[in-house]
C-alpha cells in the first residue's frame, strides 16, 4: 500500500513537473521558446527581505565592476571561490543584490544590477553551486555603500552584494 | 562693397546666434483674455491663463489685435466658458464641472482643441518619484505641479511610476518584500494590489494605449528581459531573447509595437520590437548611451535620455530621422499633444515645449524628483 501510495505520489509530482514546464514554455512568444542565456530562477522564499533580520550580509566581500560593466573581472572571480566552498557545504539559499552607481537614468540602473547580480549567479553556477539555491535582485542606484559622489564612491558602488537566508 | 553687404546680411544672424529660441509670430495664434467673471473668475483665469500660456499655442494680446476672445465666468466649482471671434461670433460656449482648476483646465483644452484641432495637456495627470519625506514614494500631481498628493508611504523604495493614458491607474516598483515588484493602484478608490512579484527584479511596467496591457521587465528567466501581460498581471509573453539588459518600454499608438533600450551590443540602444514579440530592430541616434524612451502619442517622435558628457533630453523624428538635443536632464515623457514632455532634472520636473524650446520647471521644493509619467 504504501509503495503504491509513493508511486502514486511519484506520478503526481511528474505530472505536475511536467505540465509547469510546458505552462512556461507556452509564455514564450519565441519560436524556440528555450533560453537564450541565463538559469531560471527559483520561487522566492517569503519573508527573505536581502536588507531585513533574516539575511545575513556582509559575510562575503562584494563583487565589484566596471562602468556600465557586467563583467566579473579575474581579481573580482577569485572572491567567488570563497562564496561557492562556503555555501556548497552550508546549503543555504543565497541572495545576490545588483547595484549601480547613480550616473546614468534610474530603470537602466535597474536593468543593470540585475544583470551583474546574475552575472555573479551564472559564475557561481559554473563553479558547481546549484542555480536553484541563489536568488537574485536588483536596488540600481539605490542604497549606495558610498553615498559621495567622484569616482571613488562611484567604484565602491558598482557591486554585487551577498546576502545568506537564516 | 559686396563684401560689406554680405557683412550686413551675417550681421543680424550674429548678433541673434546667442537667442537659443526664436518663436515666430506665425506659431502662436494672439488670443485676448478677460478676467472670467463670478466667485472664482479671477482664480480660474489664472489657471486658465498659465494653461493657455504653456500650451505654446497663443500669445494673449489686447482685444483689439486678437483673433479670438475669452471669457466667462466661474463659480461653486463650475465654469462658463465663451470663446468669441472680434465680430461677435461664437465659437465655443460650454459648461465645465468638477472644481475650478480642473474646469478651467477643460476649457483651456477644448480652446486648444477648438482653435488648432491639437489635443490639449491642461487637464492631465503626472506621477513621480520624490525624495521629500527622506525616502523615494511616488506622488501625484496636476501637470502644471498644482494638487500634490503623495501615494505611497511605503518607507521602502518605491519608483518606476507608470500612469495608466487615462490616468486612473497607477503601476509602479516597490521594494517592500525586499525584491522589486509591481504594484497596481486604482487612484480613484486607494486600492492597491502587487500584482508581479516573479522571481528576481519586476520593473519598469508601461500601459499599453488602450490601457490594458502592459510591458516590463523581469529577471526571472535569468535576465532582465521584456515581456508583456494583461494590466491584471496575468499571462505574461516574453518579448526579448538577448543576453543584454532590456529596459523601459514604450508603446506605438495602436499598441502593436514596443521601442525599449537594450545594452545587447555595448553600451544602451534603442530598439523596436512587435508587441507579439519577434527580433528587435535597432533606431539609429548618433548616440553611443540611449535609455528611457518615449513614444509620442500621434506615433511621429521619439524622446530619450541621451549622454555625451552630461545626459540630455534627445528628440528623434521617425519621419526624417532627425535627432535634435533639446536640454539638459533625464527621463522624458511626452504629453497628449505629441509637442509636450516632462523631464527630470535634480530637484525639479520641466515641461519643456518641443516646438520653440521653452522650459518652465512645474514642480519644484520636492528634494530629488525624478521618472515623471504622464497620463493622457
């Protein structure tokens, strides 16, 4: 009985797998409809606020950038390392936060924190992390590290910033 | 002797190089405006008379030289207006309700409308970003800066502000589950709703003219591209396919095609797409950074942020493929008469009239305001 009740279960979860891919599969207005770049992300966990009490920062130094730049810079992917070891063995669910400095129009800086948050994500993918276990988001130009202007606080701004869930 | 007379003929055109705006007699029609009569006359001819002066389309002269007068009366709320030819002759007579600035708005649209057959901008809405309270909020107001309401009290982020063209609905970025999401709020009732809250970062929603669609960008997908959904936030089609950063969406005025920003290929582009999706066709603007678009309602001109050295207001001509830099600031957004925009710069929101380059700040005092959107 209760290995039918498990095979029963074992369907469900299948069917239900496989009905979720093609309803995702049915948003896409491409031909193709896979994707181009980029891992989906996961749901998110409720409640996991990167600034609020259950995400701790600061426990990982951030990844810094270029302007208008989404590359991970060689210096900058050897702070990955550190990050993948630690929560590959923690499994804990990582948030990556994307920010700008704040030269530049609001909704692009948006865009481009986003993207350096999932540029971090793919890299940290890439060395064995599990896509399903980081998040990411984007502040753009908001909640600056260094809120000077000049070219220094500008660099300190350009990051991405690690946040582990509790 | 024939090089003196080619002195004389430069000479003028010298001396005037440094007048940036030149507004031909030709342009404005001279309109004669009498102090509208009744409780609230001379409140609502103040309202009346700024709306007729930004709308660039009028001179107000004597009655003598004028090709129209104006007149009426107001009170409780409601205005009489009179528009009348130097012959007596009516050509506008009507009632207006709803309080005196919004009936003086009406009838400085329907004269517009009346006069040039152009839509006017009197009675339209602006939303925006300000930093007032110490935190970003979003904020209403009439487009000439009068009624401020704060919408939001958030305390957390709140931006990316979208007016829905009829102006009873709001969309906008808020950060209060830590992620960035969409809100929709009914102006009318307060009712608010987040209503796209996928995985990553949800921004920079647009309505689509008829206002039930709109577009934006989601991450969810592992890169911010576009898609669009229903206004409920339903059913959402992905639109771009890059490895870039799509951005700010603006619709075509039948609403089948999309021009957005995109850093696929360097730095940010525009680009347009079918609102069914399909590839993205570049617009070329001698720009190497353009972001945050504007389609102008009658579909002929295009307006963006544009950088070199500074970032500045850009106006491209579909038609011609003229691109012209107009000011200095960020974020435009055209009005209903395709002739207006509103940009951000600083600490002050600035309508600025296409047509001969006038600017004149409409809201100010507000800390940093910035992404204006405007209904129509």
């Amino acid at each position: 009985m209760k290995k039918l009740l498990t095979l029963g279960l074992a369907i469900f979860v299948i069917a239900a797998f496989d009905s979720c891919k093609k309803k995702e599969g049915d948003q896409f207005a491409g031909v193709d409809g896979d994707y181009v770049s980029g891992t989906p992300l996961p749901d998110r966990i409720d409640g996991a606020n990167f600034f609020g009490g259950n995400v701790v920062r600061g426990q990982f130094s951030p990844v810094y950038f270029g302007y208008d730049s989404i590359t991970v810079s060689d210096s900058e992917l050897m702070k990955l390392e550190q990050v993948a070891s630690a929560v590959k063995s923690s499994r804990k669910t990582l948030i990556i936060a994307g920010f700008t400095d704040d030269r530049g129009t609001e909704e692009y800086n948006r865009g481009l924190g986003e993207k350096r948050a999932q540029a971090v994500r793919d890299a940290l993918i890439s060395m064995g992390l599990s896509g399903g276990n980081i998040q990411t988001v984007s502040f753009g130009e908001e909640m600056p590290a260094d809120p000077g202007s000049g070219d220094a606080a500008y660099a300190m701004n350009r990051r991405a910033e690690f946040g582990v869930v509790k | 002797m024939k090089r003196l007379v080619a002195f004389l003929l430069i000479l003028p055109a010298v001396l005037f190089a440094q007048e940036t705006i030149t507004i031909r007699k030709g342009d404005t029609t001279s309109v004669a405006l009498k102090t509208l009569g009744g409780a609230e006359g001379a409140a609502a001819t103040k309202v009346l008379q700024n709306d007729l002066d930004l709308s660039g389309w009028f001179s107000i002269t004597p009655p003598e030289r004028a090709t129209y007068l104006i007149g009426g009366s107001a009170s409780g709320g409601s205005l009489e207006g009179q528009v009348t030819d130097p012959r007596g002759g009516v050509v506008l007579r009507k009632t207006y309700s709803g309080g005196l600035r919004a009936a003086a708005h009406k009838f400085a649209d329907d004269i517009v409308a009346t006069v040039t057959g152009q839509k006017g901008i009197a009675n339209t809405k602006i939303a925006f970003v300000s930093t007032r309270t110490g935190r970003k909020e979003i904020y209403t107001a009439d487009y000439d800066g009068a009624n401020l309401k704060q919408i939001t009290s958030d305390g957390s982020i709140s931006v990316a502000p979208a007016l829905s063209p009829d102006g009873s609905k709001l969309a906008y970025t808020g950060y209060q589950s830590g992620y960035a999401d969409i809100y929709f709020v009914d102006l009318a009732s307060g009712a608010r709703n987040r209503i796209v809250k996928f995985p990553g970062t949800n921004s920079g929603a647009s309505f689509s003219p008829d206002g039930g669609r709109i577009a934006c960008s989601l991450s969810k997908d592992g890169n911010p591209e576009l898609y669009v959904m229903g206004a409920n936030g339903g059913g959402a089609r992905r639109l771009t396919k890059t490895k870039g950063v799509e951005s700010s969406p603006t619709w075509s005025p039948d609403g089948s095609q999309i021009i957005y920003s995109s850093d696929d290929r360097g730095g940010p582009q525009l680009y347009k797409i079918s609102a069914g999706g399909g590839s993205g066709e570049p617009i070329s603007t001698g720009y190497a950074y353009c972001t945050e678009p504007s389609w102008s309602p009658d579909g002929k001109k295009l307006a963006f942020t544009a950088r070199s050295g500074g970032f500045s207001i850009a106006v491209k001509d579909l038609r011609s493929g003229a691109t012209n830099s107009l000011a200095s600031g960020e974020d435009p957004v055209f009005g209903a008469n395709s002739r207006h925009v509103i940009f951000s710069s600083g600490s002050s929101l600035v309508l600025l009239d296409t047509q001969n380059g006038r600017q004149i700040p409409v809201v100010t005092g507000l800390g940093k305001v910035s992404e204006p959107t405007w209904s129509r």
